[in-house]
C-alpha cells in the first residue's frame, strides 16, 4: 500500500509521519499492493473549536474508496482514531467480498444439482 501525507495549515514532521506509518500497518497489511492512501493532516483556525487538529484519510482500493475524518484536541490521538475508523471499514468490506463469493458458490453448487 502506498502512503501519501499531506499537511494543511500543519508541517508533516518525520515524528507525524512516521506516526501515520506505523498507524496504517495493519491496513496495509489487509489490502493490496496497489491500494494508495491518502492521509492530509489540517489545524483549524478558529479558536472556538476544541478539537482544533484534523485528520483525514481517502483509501483508494479496486473498485471502491473509502474515506474517514477525525478531530482531536491533539493530532496524534486523531491520528489513532482514524487509523481504527480506517481499519473497521476495511474489515467491513473484505467481509461484504467474502459473503458475496461464498454465496455466488452455494447458487453455483445449487444449480449445478438441478440441471
């Protein structure tokens, strides 16, 4: 999986990104190569905004996106908490592909008996 960070109002430090790395392993680890990440990492500038650092990430995977948004008083617990957002809507997809083969194969099994 291919990483890219982005900052928005924020300087990407090699601690924030080396952060995000080691965050997103265990995506990478549940998609393929090609898939490519898209992290961008903001500050707003209002002050009356508590969670004032954001972080956004966009998955782009084979035939699908997905996209997450977190925000936190501190951008490396939006970091976290993205990571896991990121991480549940992947194992939710790769159970939604796994239902739909093994379904095609039972209709598949099923007709082959009445034919």
């Amino acid at each position: 999986m291919r990483i890219e960070i982005r900052g928005r109002n924020v300087e990407v430090t090699e601690e924030l990104r080396h952060h995000v790395e080691k965050r997103f392993a265990r995506v990478g680890d549940q998609v393929s190569d090609v898939a490519t990440l898209k992290v961008e990492l903001s500050q707003e500038r209002n002050p009356s905004i508590p969670d004032r650092e954001v972080a956004e990430a966009t998955l782009h995977l084979k035939g699908i996106t997905l996209r997450a948004r977190e925000s936190s008083p501190d951008m490396l617990h939006a970091i976290k908490e993205l990571s896991e957002d990121m991480r549940r809507q992947v194992k939710r997809h790769r159970e939604k592909r796994r239902k739909r083969t093994q379904t095609r194969r039972i209709v598949a099994r099923m007709r082959g008996r009445a034919a």
